[in-house]
C-alpha cells in the first residue's frame, strides 16, 4: 500500500534512508529544529538503503550531481544555514 512516511535527516554530507523499493521523495521541511524528509512510498515492496547526499550553500558539489534528483531546501540556525538536498534513484 502507497503511504506517506517522514523520515529524519542528520545534518551530514552523506547518509542513507531504509525505506523501501518504491520510494519518491516529496520535499524537506524543518520540524522541532530536524529536517525531515517526507516520501511516496510503498510498504509492499522491499526494503531498500537510499542515498541522501547534503550540501550547504557554497560548499563543492560531487561530480556525480547529474545521477541525483534535487529534493529541497532547508533552513537552520534561523534562517542563517541553507542545505540542499538530492538522493540517487
């Protein structure tokens, strides 16, 4: 069955989401200070690690960017840090 999950994000360069086989990320909104990710998935597929690259603005973007899908844009220390997110399909 398709549901919509959220599932929280660490404020690293590089992690990994176990979710599940159909997976599509929806956007990115801040929750109690966390960034949270939230996805179309579906929980009658199987599971799967999805990789979640974060980038801060400025910083250098992997040469790799072209195989990942854009998600959002969060904010932190009130406004003042700006993250992008993008996941491999």
């Amino acid at each position: 069955m398709r549901r919509i999950f959220k599932y929280e994000l660490m404020v690293t360069d590089f992690q990994t989401v176990n979710s599940y086989n159909y997976f599509k990320p929806l956007s990115i909104i801040v929750q109690d200070g966390r960034p949270m990710l939230y996805a179309i998935i579906d929980d009658e597929t199987g599971s799967r690690q999805w990789p979640i690259r974060t980038y801060g603005t400025g910083q250098d973007v992997d040469d790799n960017e072209c195989d990942e899908q854009f998600v959002g844009t969060y904010t932190l220390v009130e406004g003042i840090v700006v993250y992008h997110v993008f996941w491999r399909y």
